[in-house]
C-alpha cells in the first residue's frame, strides 16, 4: 500500500470469513482470515515519504497499527 502512494493504513477489522463454510478446515488450517482495512493517498510526496520512513520502524521493531 504504501509503495501505491497511500498513508495512515490501518486493519479495522479481522476475522474468520470461513466460518461455516464448507472448506472452513481447510480455511483454518492455513490460518486465512479476512479483513477490511483503510488508508489514504498521501497529499505529496513528503508526506508519502514519511509515511513510508515510520511504516519502516514499525516494521522493524515487528508492530503493526491496529485500530
């Protein structure tokens, strides 16, 4: 996402979206969930390169923004 340009990414919501179905095990056993997330298109490249030095930190200090 961040190489497309866009900001602020967040996952808003997971979930297991197999529930029920008739390949939940399968499903299950490759750990698949969905999601829905957000983001938004940087207004210039300042802040798409900002964006990208602090997705860049967390990532190495292994968090993930979660709303």
């Amino acid at each position: 996402m961040i190489a497309a340009g866009f900001v602020d990414f967040q996952i808003t919501w997971r979930g297991d979206v197999y529930a029920g179905a008739p390949q939940s095990s399968s499903a299950a056993k490759f750990g698949t969930l969905g999601i829905n997330f957000r983001a938004r298109k940087a207004r210039d490249e300042a802040e798409w390169g900002e964006g990208a030095r602090e997705a860049e930190l967390r990532s190495a200090r292994g968090h993930q923004r979660l709303s």
